[in-house]
C-alpha cells in the first residue's frame, strides 16, 4: 500500500492541504505518471474519501453501469440504462452534465418538465430495487475527494493525464458499488481521445484499474468523427431516444445499445455471452419493455406521467412546438453521397446556439440543437436539405457557413461504417 497516495487523498479530501499543495501534486502525476499499482491505490483511495453505496448480497452481482468519455448527439446512456433493467440489470448510473462541446446526460434528462436529478441515498437504493435504474448526479457524499482535485484540474489544465482521468472516472463508479462497468471510449475528431493510440493506453489503464478494485470492466473503443444518430440538443436528444426505445431508432445508435447492453447483461451472468445480451437489449427496445422501464424511471425521478401518454403530449412538453422556436434548413450544392459530417463543427454551434455551456454554470436553451435529414452514406440532390437547425433568434453569416461547410459529398456511393472499432 502506499501511503503517501492515501496521505495525499485524505489531505485534499479534509482540506488540510492547499489548492496551491494539490496543483503540485497533480502536476507531478500529470507530467510524471503513476504506475498501474499506484494508479489503483489512488482510485481506491478517492473511492473510500467518501461514502460507498452497498448493494443487497442476494443481487449485488447484477449491479452494472456504463461511461462514455463524451462525444456529439451521445445519447447512448438514455436507452441503455432502461434496456438494461428490462433485462433484469440494475443501473445506478451517476452521469454528468455538458461542458464544452459534449453534451451532459443530465442536462439532456432535465429537458423532461420535472425530472429531479439529485437522490438521496435512500431514494436511490428504493428506486434500484424497484424500477431497476436511475440517471442521477454525483452527490458530496461520493468520492468527494474527485470533486476537488477535478476542480483545480479545470482551472491549471491538467486534464488529460491518464492516471487521473483513471482515478475521476472509475473513483465514482466503484462507489456506486458496481459489479461490473462498460467504458466507451471514444476516438476521433469529436472526442477527447483524437487517435487510438491514446485511446488504447486509456483503455489499458481502465481496465487494469477496474479489475484491480474487484470491478469487471470492460471497454468498446468507438469512432466519434461524425454526429450519433440524427439529433444534437438536450431536447431533440430526449426525442430521438423515446423512438429508440420504442424500436424506431437510428441504426447507430441501436448498435451501440445492443452491443454495450449486452456485455453489461453478460457480465451479470443474465446472458451467455454478450452476443446473447445484445439480442436481449434489441428484444427489449422492440417489444416495449425498455420503454415501459425509461417512464417508470423518469415518473420515479419526479416527471408526470402525462407527459408520455402521446407523442404529441410529449412534443408540447417538451416545448419543441413551441411558436418561439424557428427551423432553418440548410441544403446541399450538388448531386452525390455524404461521405462526412463535421461532428465538432456542428457541435459547437449548437453550443452557441445555446444547447451548450461555456462556463459551467451558464443556463442552457433545451430546445435548441440540430436534426440531420440525412446521414453518411445518404444519396442527396442538389438543393434538398440535410439538416435543420432549431434556434430562438436569426442565424449569422457566420453560423450558416459553419455549418454549410460541415457536410462532405463524393461521387462515389459511400456506406456507413460500424462505430465500433475494439472490444477490450
């Protein structure tokens, strides 16, 4: 054991060591590294800085979860987490919200009128044992110590140290008292990680990570170049789950779905393999019953249940019809296949459209975002739209050549290729 490790954590968790003490130490480990024992010793450690949820010994094995490290149109938890209860999982997923250009699983939930994203420990216990899942925020009780050195990580730009994104992510997971996690990495122009390379270190570490602290953990490595499915923004992101779950989803993002569902299915022993658990998840999205476990969830977590009683209820709520919001089209310019879409490009326009933040604290336009009426691979004409952007006020020059410049097209017919690049 090393207790210089413990020494440190337990000082910045008390607060007897400074901000200016922590941001030495936290340059250390980002220009020095840690070893793979130290690596675990250091996310034990930020784990037990706080309390750590203990589950029923008679289903403790089925307690799984999944973590994304972010991308654009990443809706994936929001169909997950449901499927995966329908299929006997249970899912106390702690998400986070959006900064920059990703967007926040929470942000996206509190787009539903009255979804409450903080539980108590009590609530939350009750809602796993009856729903099977629950999206909620990381309360000061888990792994308090992450919480600050996350903070002075933002302000000094020690961010991308793979020991320490180790620690943040898998500190919080391993206090939801997990039996087993599904990492998605992901890799590309849109993503934090920009080459595998980097991905596959950061894979290695979560992995060796994980198990060390008695935690099955797995990782899909997936490409995150262009937008998941069709829709960017908090609420059009709610959207294209609900038709997910109800089996009318993107194919993408089905896939996604599927396969993470299925290793988390597997890894509870509630399927063979994690092919089995894949068909179980795509079962579930198209006979109703993950449907049924998203409401139930977000009826648990303070929404009406009239807000799903139609589709049309449902818009309304959600304010997508509301007479405020104007849609511009944005077309092509000549006959051919996409062949790329500029995911980041789009991403922080949305931002500045308002579905994004700058600071964490600035108030987020729900509404706001991007439909894509056609996806890579997609035969277009010149002249017929390929997206729609949702917005409050009159669009710049600026914006609308943006965005115009976001769409590739080639001659030559171009099919769409699976996200997912490794399983590790």
């Amino acid at each position: 054991m090393n207790t210089e490790i413990q020494q440190t954590v337990d000082g910045i968790t008390d607060g007897t060591l400074s901000d200016q003490e922590v941001e030495v130490w936290l340059r250390d480990v980002f220009e020095n590294g840690l070893s793979e024992e130290d690596t675990v010793e250091l996310t034990h450690a930020m784990t037990h800085s706080g309390i750590v949820l203990k589950w029923p010994t008679e289903w403790q094995h089925l307690v799984v979860d999944k973590h994304s490290t972010g991308g654009v149109g990443d809706k994936v938890s929001l169909p997950l987490a449901p499927a995966v209860a329908a299929c006997g999982g249970k899912v106390p997923m702690i998400s986070g919200r959006g900064l920059g250009h990703t967007g926040g699983t929470l942000d996206k939930l509190e787009s539903l009128p009255g979804y409450i994203v903080p539980r108590s420990d009590e609530e939350l216990h009750t809602q796993i044992e009856q729903v099977g899942c629950a999206i909620v925020g990381q309360t000061g009780d888990i792994a308090p110590a992450d919480k600050r050195m996350y903070a002075i990580r933002d302000v000094t730009g020690l961010i991308a140290s793979v020991p320490l994104v180790t620690g943040s992510i898998l500190s919080k997971k391993a206090a939801a008292g997990l039996s087993a996690l599904v990492m998605d990495i992901k890799v590309g122009k849109a993503a934090f990680m920009k080459n595998e390379d980097e991905a596959r270190e950061l894979a290695k570490s979560m992995t060796s990570t994980g198990e060390g602290l008695g935690m099955k953990t797995s990782v899909t490595l997936t490409k995150m170049d262009t937008p998941i499915g069709y829709a960017i923004g908090n609420s059009l992101e709610i959207l294209e789950s609900v038709e997910t779950l109800r089996g009318n989803g993107p194919a993408d993002l089905e896939e996604l779905v599927c396969v993470q569902g299925g290793i988390m299915l597997s890894a509870a022993g509630l399927a063979n393999d994690r092919d089995e658990g894949a068909m179980m998840i795509y079962d579930s999205l198209h006979d109703g019953s993950a449907l049924s476990k998203f409401q139930e969830m977000c009826c648990a977590q303070g929404v009406s249940e009239s807000t799903f009683s139609s589709e049309n209820t449902l818009l309304n709520a959600l304010g997508l019809l509301d007479t405020s919001l104007q849609t511009t089209e944005i077309c092509v310019t000549k006959n051919g296949y996409i062949s790329d879409i500029d995911a980041l490009t789009l991403a922080e326009v949305c931002s500045d459209l308002g579905a994004g933040r700058k600071k964490i604290d600035d108030q987020l336009d729900m509404q706001v975002g991007m439909i894509l009426d056609a996806h890579v691979g997609t035969p277009v004409e010149s002249g017929s739209p390929w997206v729609t952007i949702y917005h409050r006020n009159e669009l710049s020059n600026n914006i609308l050549e943006k965005v115009a410049g976001a769409v590739s097209i080639t001659n030559e017919e171009h099919e769409p290729e699976s996200r997912i690049i490794d399983i590790l």
